[in-house]
C-alpha cells in the first residue's frame, strides 16, 4: 500500500503535537514517542507574529543546537528565516521554558556541529544527502539563568 500525504495538513498535525507536548511535560506519543523534542518559538519575519514548531531537541558539547533540515527539503525552513531576522527566541524542553539567542553555527564550526548531530540522530545524514543546500545547525545561547545554564553572547552579568 503506498503512502500519500494529499490531504495531510501539517499546520494541524504540528498543532496537535504542540499542544501534546505543553500538556504531558514535553513529552509525545505516536511516532515521537521515544524523541526528544523542543518546542522553538520565533517572530515571524514577515508578520512579526509569534510561529512555534516543534524540533528534535539535541546538545552538543554541552549546547542546544537546532539542525534547519526540513527532512532534506530544497529550502530552509520557515523558523530558520525567522531567525535571520530576529535571533531571540523562546525555548521549551520539558518543562523548562527559558529565551535564548540563536546563532548560525558557519564554516568549520558548522561541519564539527553537524558531524556531531549525524553521530546522535543519523537521518540528518540522510536529509543532507537529498538536497543541495547545506543544512544549518543553530546553536541556542540561554539568555535566562537557569540550571547549569551558559549565558549567551552579549549578556552580561551586574553585581
């Protein structure tokens, strides 16, 4: 039997997995059930309105990181444009919900990032081998204190 996503809405299926996420402590079932997601919150760069998804959630080193893959798609997804424009961001893991900056990891820190993502979630590999872009890897700096938290670029600290 052959799959077909004719009449799947993906606005409504992410709908569905946001509100799942904020209601269960930031876990899921389904598909994503042993996943470990996050829920990434930007401003629009067009509308300037508040646009949440959900994303696979990994560290490196020690660092959140947030790979703009869109399953291999031709073009970068719409959060990552988001970020371009405004880099602060709001992050959700779990229960802990904290703003961040969102820096483009470029050059060889980008292919370090990205090797190290490939070794934890190998379809990423996958998702770079079906398209010509390069795919992103974003690195979130936690603007907030919290918990064994790094302060990001340009966040300074009075007293």
């Amino acid at each position: 039997m052959t799959e077909t996503y004719e009449n799947f809405d993906v606005n409504e299926f992410q709908r569905r997995l946001i509100e799942e996420f904020r209601e269960n402590g930031g876990r899921v079932g389904g598909m994503f059930q042993d996943a470990r997601l996050a829920l990434l919150t930007t401003t629009g760069a067009r509308t300037g309105l508040e646009r949440t998804v959900p994303l696979a959630y990994l560290e490196v080193d020690g660092k959140p990181v947030m790979v703009a893959s869109a399953m291999g798609g031709p073009k970068n997804p719409g959060w990552f444009h988001n970020i371009r424009r405004d880099p602060v961001v709001t992050v959700e893991v779990g229960t802990d919900r904290y703003r961040a900056t969102a820096v483009l990891a470029e050059g060889e820190e980008l292919d370090r990032l990205f090797a190290k993502v490939v070794e934890q979630q190998p379809a990423f590999a996958d998702y770079q081998a079906r398209t010509t872009r390069r795919i992103p890897v974003v690195v979130l700096h936690r603007l907030e204190p919290g918990p064994d938290a790094e302060r990001g670029p340009g966040v300074t600290v009075s007293g």
